[in-house]
C-alpha cells in the first residue's frame, strides 16, 4: 500500500495527498501556484494551511 498521509515539513500536521492517494483531483490543484523557490526551503510537501499562508504571504 502506498502511504498516502503526509507530513507537513512546516508544521508536521499530517494530511493527505490527492496525488498519492490517486484522487481525481488534489487540493492543492485550488491553491495559486507556489513559486518553487518560495518551497525549497521545505523538505517535502506542505500542508493545506501552511500553503495557503505562503499564498498569502507571497500575495497570489
Ligand atoms: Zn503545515
């Protein structure tokens, strides 16, 4: 099975992955686009919170 639970590298909440999980559609597919720059600081995926803030932040 694969594991479909990740871990935010933000916060550690866990939550799940539409990629992974092979669901139709991810969440993240809602969000604006992330610079990759503004992630590399991250190992691995965020969480939906954390990218909403970076968002945020960023002003997209
Ligand atoms: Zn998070």
């Amino acid at each position: 099975m694969m594991k479909t639970e990740q871990t935010c590298a933000k916060c550690g909440s866990e939550f799940r992955c539409g990629n992974l999980a092979n669901d139709t559609m991810c969440w993240c597919m809602d969000l604006p686009s992330i610079p990759p720059e503004a992630l590399s600081q991250f190992q691995g995926c965020l969480c939906p919170n954390c990218l909403k803030l970076i968002a945020q932040e960023l002003k997209l």
